[in-house]
C-alpha cells in the first residue's frame, strides 16, 4: 500500500485540484513529455517482454539447472526490474513539464520536483529490500550446493558476463573491471556469492578437513 502511495505521488499531486493557477492545461511535446513518454515506453516494453520471456522459460525448462541468457537476460540479469524502475522515472518526468513551465502554483511545483521521492523508493526497494538481495546472492548458493559443478561453473560465467540490472553488451561486460561493476554498475558485494564465505558445503568441508588435520597432527 504504501508502495502504490509512494509511485503514484507525481501524478496524484499534478491532478490536485489546488495544483493549478488556471483552467489553462499545458501542450504536449515538450522536452520533458517526449523524454518521460521514450522511458515509459522502453521501460514497459523491457518490463512485459522480459517477464513474458522468463515465464516461457520457466514453463519449460520448471526446476532444472539451465540458465536463461538470451534475449534481454544476455544483457541484464534482472530486465524486468530495470524496465520498472524506467517506467517510474518517466512517469515523474513527464510531471514536471506543467511544473517547469509555471502551469502549477509554486507549492505543488516544489512537491512534484520533490515526488521524485516515488521511483527512488521503489528503486530501493527492489535493490535493497525485495527485489535483488532475495534473487542474487540465494540463488547462487542454490545453485552452488543443489547443482552440479559443470552447472555452477556455467551460471558463475553467465554471472561474469552479464551486468546485474543496468543492461550492457555481454562482452563488454565480461572484459570490464570487477571495481566498475561494483561501482558503476550497481554490483554491489551484499550482491555476490563467494563459495568459500558463503556455502554452507564448503564450510563443512572447511571444518571436516581441520578436522582431519587435526587428528593426523595428534
């Protein structure tokens, strides 16, 4: 609830009713309109064909180890979640076209620049709550301790290669720095998986062998 409160803050302000001066309603086609409506657009079509692709996907392939990389998953590890995170920004931009042109009274403009309050909170969300820290780091320790070792080494290249939520080119991805991608790329490390710190198999192999050491020592 207080999600769709938050998202919906830019539209709901601009059609306050004490949000206007006049009956006096702004043109379309600013740069503000055209720039909001190309996010929206790309944005909505990154979200559907993405879910849509994962859906096909999942039908067939259900609990097996096969990894989805093609389509927009080849450049995006989680599309779905930057298209909604787009389609946001650019329902606020669009906003601020009345605002900007002074079609709105001086309150309602501080609070619709301010609504940007919207999509970085559902951003946050989704990159800090309920969307990649369920997905990232879980799934690869799934797939670390459930599957095979050709299988992980298969899903850590796919990991290597293909950026978290921005989406890049795989192969310019692959060859970029792991500082880049924990910084310009939004990779942070609460995001990565690290079988020797994170694996509950390698860290009962880890005690088994001191284990042992121990013993051959004594």
């Amino acid at each position: 609830m207080v999600w769709v409160w938050t998202v919906s803050l830019p539209v709901t302000i601009l059609n306050s009713p004490k949000a206007t001066e006049d009956d006096y309603e702004t043109p379309f086609g600013t740069g503000q309109d055209i720039t909001g409506v190309v996010l929206y657009i790309v944005g909505l079509i990154m979200e559907t064909v993405s879910d849509a692709q994962k859906y096909r996907f999942m039908r067939a392939h259900g609990n097996d180890d096969a990894i989805y990389d093609r389509g927009f998953f080849a450049w995006s590890r989680h599309p779905n979640y930057f298209g909604e995170m787009v389609i946001h920004f650019g329902i606020w931009v669009i906003t601020l076209s009345p605002a900007f042109l002074g079609d709105v009274n001086t309150g309602a403009m501080n609070a619709i620049v301010a609504s940007v309050v919207g999509p970085r909170f559902l951003t946050f969300l989704l990159m800090f709550v309920c969307g990649l820290p369920l997905q990232e780091r879980p799934g690869a320790k799934k797939r670390y301790e459930n599957g095979s070792r050709s299988s992980w080494e298969a899903y850590a290249r796919y990991l290597n290669r293909t950026s978290i939520l921005i989406p890049v080119p795989p192969q310019l991805y692959a060859r970029t720095p792991a500082w880049i991608k924990r910084t310009l790329f939004l990779e942070y490390p609460m995001y990565v998986f690290d079988p020797a710190k994170h694996s509950d198999r390698s860290k009962r192999q880890s005690s088994a062998e001191e284990g042992l050491g121990d013993r051959q020592a004594g």
